[in-house]
C-alpha cells in the first residue's frame, strides 16, 4: 500500500494519492488520486472556501490467467494513437492466445461542471496484434458527445518495431474525424551499440495546437513552440558515471521554420547513482521564442545510513531573451531548492521552495510539501 500527499502554498492547492493491492488477491488493486484546493481565486474560490474532487478512482481487476483486466472508476484513459481521454466509466482489456488484443471503454467524459452531464458519453476501442517477438501494431478509435452533439471523433494507428537487437521504429497516426484533419503524428527510429555506450535517435512529429500539454520547468513550458518538428539526437556514455547527451531540431511555427538545440551532461556522483549533477545549454530559435539558457541541477545525498537517507537537490534555470529591454527584463532565472528525508519503515518527506521571474512577473515564490507512506505487510501465507 502506498500513500503521498502534495500541498503547495500561493495558490492553496494539494494532491493525495493513495493506492493499495494485496498479496492474497494480487489481481485486485485500487487507486485514487484527490484534488483540493482554498482560497484560490483562479479555481473560484473565496478565501475562505475549500474543494475537494477526485482525479482518478478506479479498481482494477485482473484475471489470474491473465486473459482479461477490468477497470472501473474515474481513470485517464490513453490508449493508442487517439487522445488521452479522462472518464467515469469502464475499460475492458481481452487478450487472444494469438497475441491479439481488444479494448474497449465507455462512460461520461470528466467535467468540472457537472450540471446537463445526462447527454455527455464516450465510447471507443483499440485492437493490436503482436508481431511474434519483433513488435506490436494497433488500431484505435473513440466517439465523443457533449451535451448530445457529437464533439469529437478520432481515429488512430500505431506500430512499435523491434527488427534488431540494435534497432527499435515506433510511430503513431491519429485522424480528426469530426473536424477533418491530421492530429498527430509521431515517429522515431532509434540505434544503440552492443555496449550501449552509443544512442542515436531519428524523429518527426506534427501535432495539432490542442495536444500540447503545460509542464514545469521554464525549458518545457517555452522549449515547444510550432506544430511540425524533426530531427536528432545522439547520446554517449563517455565513462562508466558520465553521459553526454546532444540533439537538434528544425521547428516550423507562425508559418517560418527556425531550429532548436541542447547540450546535455550527467554525472553521477557514486557507483549507485543516487547523486548527480546535471548540466544543460540550450538554444532555442522559431519564430517570435529566441532565447539561450542554460541548467544546472544536482542531487546531493548529505546523509545514509541503514534505516534513512536525506537528500538536497538544487535546481536552476535561466534564459536570456534575445529581445531583452525594461519591460521584459533582460534575463528569466528560475530556481527550486528541495531537502528529501526516506525511511526504510517506507515514510518519506520533502519540502521545496521555487522561485521566478519573467516577461510578465517579477517575482513568483511558491512552496510545496510532500507526505508519501509506503508499506508491505506480510501476512499469513
């Protein structure tokens, strides 16, 4: 069984995930993930009001054979070539002695407003065949209505090859049905020596403008601009404790072409890897997002033992604009320095504080505590 809790101040926001599975019924496990928040102008709360709602519950049952898996709950749902979808309702998974498998889910698409959800369902599927030991290849759809207008259709394929101990291809293919037009395509060819010491990556994507996704770190959140993307990258183990990482890419976006680029280093400061320093220089260069900036983090163990470990782990990032004046500032730092406590009785603690600034704020401070538990009991054979 195990247990987090995230809290973060400013706005007044926490996550609790709990999950549990038995030794006795191991094709039993169940999963919630809980949302909170008080005070929180941008979610609608006055100062002195609270919410709670469920991001995902689900219970999860699988046949001991190993033939089927049920799932019922609110779950994301990402299956496929076709987007990821949040739900109330079931997914079912069959699997064929021929290496041929059936999804299926259906339910009520997840919405903040839960007024008129009467006439709101999805429905949809995938099925795959396993191509003997070299790699998998499928085919998904999904049918979705809003308020008892179909809202959004999608039709998707997959493929994963593995030709060679040395070559792995994947690649994905989704189709916009109810407003005609391509949503994502993604693929990749990748290569590696015997040794592993050489990596180097081929890929191409285009994706629709809905399909990208807010991250942290300020590298993520401005390092994705354009819809069509190529290109490389190469990794190498240069020692038994370093890895050097580097890539680039042409980017099209605002209908002009530009490029982008990072050098990357990790260096492990022990046999085991539980501490690093990462260092990283990147460029960035498409349409009206011209920066350079660069990163540096690390993972430093300041105490072991047996029974506990405490960690520190500092963070920053800073970007340089190339059209730097008074009002956007001349440079963006960002910074997060967290202190990590684990006990061998399975309780860990951390604690962070991250701070900001640019174009449109100065100065952004945030605090965020996590509580996590996680235990096996032995019981009665």
């Amino acid at each position: 069984m195990g247990v987090e809790a995230w809290g973060q101040l400013d706005p007044n926001i926490g996550l609790i995930v709990v999950e549990a599975s038995t030794r006795k019924y191991p094709y039993v496990e169940a999963e919630a993930l809980v949302w909170g928040g008080a005070g929180s102008p941008q979610y609608g709360l006055r100062d002195n009001e609270f919410t709670f709602e469920a991001l995902v519950a689900t219970v999860k049952v699988r046949d001991p054979r190993g033939i089927s898996d049920a799932r019922l709950g609110r779950f994301i749902l990402g299956t496929g070539a076709v987007r990821a979808q949040h739900v109330d309702g079931g997914h079912l998974i069959l699997r064929a002695p021929s290496k041929t498998h059936f999804e299926f889910f259906g339910g009520v698409p997840v919405d903040g407003n839960l007024d008129g959800r009467r006439y709101d369902w999805i429905a949809g599927g995938r099925v795959s065949q396993g191509l003997g030991k070299i790699g998998v290849l499928g085919g998904s759809y999904y049918n979705r209505y809003n308020a008892g207008q179909r809202s959004d259709e999608e039709v998707g394929v997959d493929f994963s090859l593995r030709p060679a101990n040395w070559l792995d291809m994947a690649a994905k293919f989704s189709w916009e049905i109810v407003n005609p037009g391509l949503a994502e395509v993604l693929a990749t060819v990748s290569s590696q020596t015997n040794n592993r010491k050489f990596r180097a990556e081929v890929f191409a994507s285009k994706r629709n403008v809905t399909r990208f996704l807010q991250q942290t770190s300020l590298f993520t959140v401005l390092g994705d601009p354009g819809i069509f993307a190529t290109g490389a990258n190469l990794f190498w183990r240069a020692a038994p404790r370093l890895d050097l990482t580097v890539e680039g890419a042409g980017r099209q976006a605002e209908d002009q072409w530009g490029w982008s680029g990072y050098l990357r280093g990790l260096l492990r400061t022990d046999g085991e890897g539980k501490g690093s320093v990462l260092g990283e220089l990147r460029r960035m260069q498409v349409a009206t997002a011209r920066w350079t900036g660069i990163r540096l983090a690390s993972v430093i163990l300041l105490f072991e033992d047996v029974h506990q470990n405490v960690g520190l782990m500092p963070e920053v990032e800073v970007i340089i604009p190339d059209d730097r004046n008074s009002v956007t500032g001349k440079a963006w730092p960002w910074g997060r320095l967290a202190l990590r406590y684990r006990h061998q009785s399975g309780w860990s603690f951390a604690a962070a504080a991250e701070a900001s600034a640019n174009q449109v704020q100065r100065l952004d401070v945030r605090g965020l505590a996590r509580v996590s538990f996680q235990r096996t009991w032995h019981g009665k054979q």
